[in-house]
C-alpha cells in the first residue's frame, strides 16, 4: 500500500498556480489538520513557500483527507447484549 504523499508525487503537475484551499474556517483537530481546508499545521505554514508542484501534491492529500473525515464511521455488527451468554 502507499503513503498518500508516494500518491501524489506521481500525479502530472499543471501549469496554473493552485489557489489556496484556505475557508478562513481554522480549526485544528488532534492531529493538527485544519477542519476547514484539511491541510497540516505544516503545509500551512509552507503554502506560500512551496511550487506549484508541491502545492498539488498538498490538495491531493487535502481531498484524501476530507474523503476519510466525511466516511461514515463503521458500526459494529454485533447488537448490543448479542455476545452476552
């Protein structure tokens, strides 16, 4: 299985400037990913340093990480008092 960074650097870069995925909505879970935008502490802090192709290869993983967040949570299959003697 790969990492989502091996992922996205195999992706092609384009020529446009990725904008910002920046909602002006921060707020920091436990892993300090932005429940807004999804991107790390680190890639916000790195933004406006990175290129183009770093850039892409971070909205990659913002739209990975948004996916896992809005997948509904798996139930378990045992009822409550099922396993009970």
């Amino acid at each position: 299985m790969t990492s989502d960074k091996q992922d996205a650097d195999h992706r092609e870069p384009t020529t446009a400037t990725p904008s910002s995925p920046c909602v002006r909505n921060c707020c920091l879970d436990h892993d300090d990913v932005c429940l807004g935008c999804f991107r790390t502490l680190e890639e916000i802090r790195g933004w406006l340093a990175s290129d183009n192709t770093e850039k892409e290869n971070i909205l990659y993983r913002c739209a990975i990480r948004r996916q896992a967040r809005r997948r509904p949570p798996q139930r378990s299959r045992l009822k409550k008092g099922a396993d009970a003697p």
